[in-house]
C-alpha cells in the first residue's frame, strides 16, 4: 500500500486535496499535518513503521515563505528514496530552481484552486510513485553486482530481463556454523559482526572476479558467474572466473577466521572449528530480475541452481568442489581429482562425478605451466 503525506496549513484546501486522491486512489493510505512542525514529526515517526511515507505533498507557504522547503529537506535527510511535491498559489514565494536542488519530484502551481490544481496533483504523486519504486528497485539491485556492471545496468536496465543463459553457479557454507552459534550464543553481537565481514569479504571478492552475488543465505552465499557474457567460448572463462574466486574466497577467508578466533576465545572455552565449503556447476539456468508486488531479486532458478546447491553440501572444511561440466571448462588451468560418484541427488537422476580444485599453489602452478605451452 503506498503512503501520502499531505502538509497544508488550510484545512479546508488539505480536506479538499485528501478526498481528491483517495477517490481517484482507494488503495493509498493517505495522511495529514496542518503546519511545518507537524509534518516533520509525522515523518520521523515513519522511520520506525514498515512502510514509511513514499510522497509527500506540501503547501509552500505555512509558518513562512520557507517551510515547505524546511519540509522537503528533511524528509530527503530521512530518506533519500522519499518522493516530494510542492504546491502552491503564492508563486512570487517559489524559487523552482532551488526546490529542485533540494531533490523536489515536481512542483505544482495552485493558481487555480479545486478540481484541475487536485488532478495535476494526483497525475504528479503516481507519477512519483512509479519513479520511487523504480529506484528501490536500482537500490536493491545495486548490493547485488560490481560497480562497473552495474553502470551498464544502470544504462540498459533491460539486460535484467528473465532469460535462459549458460552461467556457472557458486554456493559457499562455512561448515562447523550451527555449532560455533551454539557456544557463543550468549554473544551474538560477536556472530553477527563475523557475518558482516564474511560477506563483505566474499561479496568483494565474487565482483572481483566479474560474478554477481545472488544471495545471502543464512551463512551461505550464492554468486553467478557469465550472466552478462556474450563470449562464444561456452562459458569457460565464466567458470575459471568462477574458481578463481573461489581459491581466493577460500584464501581471504583463512585469514578472517584467524581475527575471529582471537576474539572468540575471549568468551569460550570450547574448540572453534569451522571451515569455507564450496559447491561449484556449470549449466543453463533462468537467470532475470524475478519479481513481486513485495519484493524484487536478481536470480537464477531452475535444476542447474540445485545441482550446484546439493554439490556445495557434499563439500568439506576447505575443499572446493565443482561437477563434470565445470571441471571440462577448467581443467587446462586448474589441478583437480575427482573424489566421488553420486546419485542420490532429489529430483534429478543419474550418476554424477565430483572433482575437488587442488590446493592454491599447486593450481597457480598448473595455470601458468599451461599458458606458458
């Protein structure tokens, strides 16, 4: 449901404007202040709801020739992403320039007071409201991908469009987690914040190596690598990406769990022993921006994602584990052994081999004897 904020110190015109919307706009939640100061409080107090205001329509002139400028800068201060339209009769009072620096969506000029002033108003806040949304949308996406790619985005929002594509898939869990949670759960400040560098690591690391990071699951991550590639290579060097980053992730994250450890054992006794496993496979997949009226993601669905999900559950403490379709891509560059056959996968039948990437010096090693030919 979206939220209105109307400010005018007229009751009449603010009782006037209000039926006006709702008519036209039954599923707006539309709400009120008489003056400046009132306004301001009313949006403070949405910082706590879960929805907050998402326009807010203004009277230029109330306590002075200033407040509805007051009023649009500090709603903008409380959220960025709030869209504001000004409206006035006193147009000798209006600067438009300035309100538009001020990050105004629009200003609307009442010098005709009642049905038509009321229309362009309500033409203007859906306009705003299909504006804020988009840049939700951009927000959200923004968490999710480099920022060079996201530039490109940014430019052709249209690549996010649902499509099959070929992309290699990453799923990484830190094996040991449940446990570790259960011995500090007296802390879990101390969890939390360990989280918080675990993904920035990781996130940092998958934009490195030209992947986008899908998801945040629990203390898993999801990344897709070759989702932009339009290289005619099947998808090689998409998925040499791919465990490149993962030998770096796998590196990066010895080294996080060393500070933590020194941390940890400041409140427990018991031993800390968890580790980075990684699942790794190449395969079609319905790759898109994947949406609802409630929420937005950039994801990839399909077998291919579980494949890759149930390959990361059959990796150990440090061990990086990729399929057949992912070894045939990287194996000029990498050292790999295979460890197992399985076929007990759920939904999708078969017998299936399993290889692990060897070790990060030994890899760099194999790569460079391999370029060198």
């Amino acid at each position: 449901m979206s939220r209105i904020l109307i400010i005018d110190d007229e009751q009449e015109n603010l009782d006037s404007l209000k039926r006006a919307l709702q008519d036209e706009n039954p599923e707006w939640e539309i709400l009120t202040a008489n003056n400046e100061t009132e306004g301001k409080k009313l949006l403070e107090s949405q910082l706590t709801v879960k929805d907050p205001v998402d326009v807010v329509l203004t009277d230029l002139v109330m306590e002075d020739e200033k407040s509805g400028m007051n009023v649009l800068q500090f709603a903008k201060q409380l959220d960025p992403f709030v869209m504001t339209i000004l409206f006035t009769a006193k147009e000798k009072s209006l600067d438009r320039f300035a309100a538009f620096d001020f990050g105004a969506f629009d200003v609307v000029e009442k010098n005709i007071r009642g049905t038509t002033a009321s229309r362009e108003i309500n033409i203007k806040t859906r306009a705003a409201l299909k504006f804020r949304e988009s840049m939700k949308n951009i927000n959200f996406m923004r968490r999710y991908f480099d920022p060079k790619v996201f530039n490109v985005i940014e430019r052709d929002p249209s690549i996010l469009s649902v499509s099959e594509r070929l992309v290699t898939i990453a799923f990484w869990d830190i094996r040991g987690f449940s446990q570790l949670c259960e011995s500090l759960k007296a802390y879990p400040t101390l969890i939390s914040a360990f989280l918080k560098d675990y993904f920035e690591t990781g996130s940092k690391i998958i934009f490195k190596h030209h992947g986008i990071v899908d998801n945040f699951i629990g203390d898993g991550i999801m990344a897709l690598f070759g989702v932009f590639n339009h290289k005619d290579d099947q998808g090689k060097e998409d998925a040499i990406h791919c465990v490149q980053a993962a030998l770096d992730f796998k590196k990066e994250f010895d080294q996080v769990l060393e500070k933590w450890k020194k941390e940890w054992m400041l409140y427990i006794a018991q031993e800390i022993d968890i580790g980075l496993g990684c699942g790794i496979h190449t395969g079609e997949a319905i790759v898109g921006n994947v949406g609802t009226d409630f929420r937005d993601q950039f994801t990839a669905l399909g077998p291919s994602v579980n494949f890759a999900s149930r390959i990361a559950d059959r990796s150990g403490k440090g061990q990086i584990v990729v399929s057949q379709p992912t070894k045939a891509r990287i194996e000029s560059d990498f050292s790999l052994i295979r460890i197992e056959v399985i076929s007990d996968i759920k939904n999708i039948p078969g017998r299936f081999e399993l290889f692990k990437i060897l070790d990060w010096d030994i890899s760099v090693a194999a790569r460079s004897t391999n370029r060198g030919r």
